[in-house]
C-alpha cells in the first residue's frame, strides 16, 4: 500500500519511521505547510517527495493510506478529501477540535469506501498488551477491584515549559486532560472495559501556560473496577530515567493479588498471602514509549489489508471523546458525572 503523511512536526517521524519499517507498505511523500520542514524531514527519512499542498499530493500520488499527523484546528478538511477520493486515513490525536467535528468526520467516513482510524497508541504499549493478557488469563481473578496510575512528566515546570519541543502546548485550553489523557481513558477502557461515571479535579500549576497541567480523575466502571489517574506535567518522577518510557507507574488489584508496572517497564505480580514475583515479556526502549508506534501502525495496516475491524477505528474511539468531555465538565461543575 502507498502511503504519505500530512504534517512535519515533532511526532512525524516517529510515524516515518515506522512506516518504512512496515513491509508491504512504500511511503512516497510528506506535505507540510512550512516546505522546508517538510523537505528537511523528507531528506533526513529518505521520502522520495514533498509537498506544501495535501490536495496536490492526493491527486498525484495515488494513495491507499494518509497518515494525518497535524494539530485538531488542521483535520477536518484533510480528512474529509482523502475520505472523498476513497482513502483510508489514519488520524493523529487529539481527534477535531471538539466532539461534534468528530462526530461529523465519522459521518464522512461512513459514507466512504475508506476507513478512518484514529493513531491513538498507547494501548500498543507492550506493558499493556501484557497486563491485558494476564488480566485476560485470571491472573487477579473475575473482579478487578481499582487500577491506580502516577505520571509525572517534569517537563512543564519551567517558565519556558514547552518551548522546545511543543510550543502550541502553552496556549491550549485544554491541556493534560485533552493532550494526554485521553490516552489514558483509551488504555483503562482497554484493561478495564466501558466507564460508567468520571469525577475530576484539574489544576494549572504552571501560571505561563493556558490550559490545566495537573489532574486527578476517578473513573468507575461497568464491571464495578475503579481507576484513578494521578497526573501532572509539572511534577518530576523520583525514579524514572526516561519519564516517557511508560508514562509513570501503575498497579492493578484484583481478588487474588495485585500487578505492579514500573517506571521502567518491569512488572510485577504478588498474590494475596504471598511473595511478589517478576513477570518476563518483551519490551524495549526503542523510538517511542516501548516502540508503540510501529505497533499501532502494523495493527492498522493488517486491519486495512484484511478487511478487519481496527482497534481503535473512529467509530468506537468516539466513546473516549466522550468521556473526555465528561471529565471536563466534571472539574467545571465540581460533581461527578455520568456517562449515557
């Protein structure tokens, strides 16, 4: 499959990378409005061409696959061409500026013969694929009782907090919640199944940015599981040597004992009554948080190939927006509120 991607910021060659690791996948071209990024990153991974305009790009290269990795204010006519011309998009998070743009791209993509697939990757993480099968196999037993998750960031502190990597980050309204969270409301929904109610608190800790930088979100679950998440971009791990390795540290309790993941990707089961032993699994510390992206990207590209329902398709991702916007509305009115 031909693909190209629209956006040359600081995630895209994460996503080059991975696709020209991909077997039976030929990137072609990158579009950014900024030509000289675009050239810069095209020569740098080795992309034959580059462009400045996406329409350009869609009619002449004959695509199968764009991979969208542009900010939410950027998508909607994007996506909305490449869904027209029949072709399947894969589209960077957060997903439209708001729910009901979502909503309205999802509409598109409905009545395309293309796909459209959200890149949210965390859930590709190998920690989680390996809590999911252990939670899968019994390993706690039936009833999961609460997940608790720590992140600290440390990277926005600093009164120039951003700068270098994310600039746009500092006037966002929305911040921690919007840019972070959501994936994980996508990775506990992947481990724990359908939230049923959210309540949130949020704060901004650092006064030269817009948007919120801390937070603390307690989301129940239809099986009756609780989880919490613990965040702040402002705070600095008191262990981690790569605090975008797993994002922080987890543990999960069950009926039968609790799992524990580590900053460093080690994880750790101790039954009820007994002493904790070391789970083995493949991880490593390569690109992106444990080489997550090459792994969302060949679980899309097979779904693609074979007709397959993708794990994170449009359609069911949409759920997690609305989630989002439950928290937020939570932290405004200082209640918990309830997921229809």
């Amino acid at each position: 499959m031909k693909v190209a991607c629209v956006g040359a910021g600081y995630f895209a060659p994460f996503q080059l990378e991975a696709w020209q690791r991909l077997a039976d996948t030929e990137l072609v071209a990158i579009c950014d409005l900024d030509l000289q990024k675009a050239q810069s990153l095209a020569t740098k991974m080795s992309v034959p061409r580059s462009y400045t305009d996406y329409e350009t790009m869609l009619e002449v290269e004959q695509l199968e696959i764009l991979d969208v990795i542009v900010p939410p204010a950027q998508q909607f006519p994007i996506v909305a061409k490449a869904l027209e011309l029949g072709i399947h998009v894969i589209c960077q998070k957060p997903f439209g500026q708001n729910l009901g743009e979502a909503e309205r791209m999802i509409a598109l993509a409905e009545k395309s013969s293309a796909r459209l697939i959200i890149h949210e990757n965390f859930r590709f993480q190998p920690w989680y694929r390996e809590l999911k099968r252990q939670l899968e196999a019994g390993l706690l037993g039936e009833q999961i009782h609460q997940l608790y998750f720590r992140m600290r960031m440390g990277d926005g502190w600093a009164e120039d907090a951003y700068l270098d990597r994310q600039p746009y980050f500092r006037a966002m309204p929305r911040l921690l919640v919007l840019e972070t969270g959501i994936h994980f409301i996508d990775s506990f929904r992947y481990l724990l199944g359908e939230v049923v109610e959210v309540y949130a608190r949020l704060r901004r800790l650092n006064q030269n940015i817009k948007g919120e930088d801390s937070a603390t979100i307690l989301m129940r679950f239809a099986s009756g599981a609780e989880a919490i998440w613990d965040a702040s971009r402002f705070g600095e791990s008191f262990s981690a040597a790569n605090p975008r390795y797993t994002f922080g540290e987890a543990v999960i309790e069950g009926e039968k004992g609790a799992l524990r993941l580590e900053n460093s990707g080690q994880i750790t089961f101790k039954a009820l009554g007994q002493v904790p032993v070391s789970i083995a699994y493949e991880h490593q510390d390569r690109q992106f948080a444990g080489d997550c992206v090459f792994a969302t990207q060949e679980h899309i590209f097979t779904a693609l190939r074979n007709a397959q329902l993708a794990e994170t398709e449009a359609k069911l991702y949409l759920q997690n927006l609305k989630i989002q916007e439950a928290i937020y509305q939570s932290a405004g009115e200082n209640r918990a509120v309830l997921l229809s």
